[in-house]
C-alpha cells in the first residue's frame, strides 16, 4: 500500500479522500472509501444490494462474496454520479481480502491494492 494524501487532493476534489483511511481507485471513478471502525462517518446508509456474509447478486447473477460492512454516503456522490460507496473495516486487510475476492470475480476496473489515505 502507498500513501496518496495529498497527491490527489487537487485531482480529487471529493471530501471524502481526506477523510477515509484508504481507497480503492476505480477507473469507473466508482471509487471505495474506506474506514476503520472507529472512523466511521455518521451520514452513511447501508448498502440495500451489499450485505455482509452475503452474495452480491446483479441482474440475476452471483458476483461476489461481501465480508466487509457497506454503506452509502447519505449525500456525497461519487465520480460516476452514484452515491459515495463506503467500506467499514476493523483493519485494511479485511478491505484488501473484499477487494481481491471482486477482482477474482471479474471486477477489472479497480486497481488491485487499496492505497491509504491521509490517516494512515
């Protein structure tokens, strides 16, 4: 994992880079904020399609496990004009094991090692 604060501060603009404990870059700019635990924001909603222990179904067909807890921004949007996603995690092996099961999936927009954010 590299450090990205604050190299995409003036390239990302959403307030949510500085306030995340790690990212996962999608070149979809569906980005996935993530959050320890005990970092976790207040205006976040669960995630209706994601739930932990779970398989993530699309369009009738099984995609992936999810062994992180998900969430929605309340209001923050991300790149692609969809809600902020939200990753929880107690430590960022638990978001990089969520992120390698998707990749293993067929998720091929996001790079393939979460990058920490300005906390860490």
């Amino acid at each position: 994992m590299i450090s990205i604060y604050p190299l995409f501060e003036l390239a990302m603009p959403n307030p949510l880079f500085k306030l995340c404990d790690a990212v996962v870059f999608s070149k979809k700019r569906d980005h996935k904020f993530i959050f320890l635990k005990e970092n976790k924001p207040k205006d976040i909603t669960p995630d209706k399609l994601r739930t932990k222990g779970k398989v993530y179904i699309k369009d009738h067909v099984r995609l992936y496990n999810v062994i992180v807890d998900m969430y929605e921004h309340k209001s923050i949007k991300s790149g692609d004009g969809d809600l902020a996603d939200i990753w929880v995690v107690g430590n960022l092996n638990q978001a990089q094991k969520q992120l390698d099961i998707m990749i293993k999936s067929g998720a091929k927009q996001f790079l393939p090692k979460i990058l920490k954010g300005n906390k860490i």
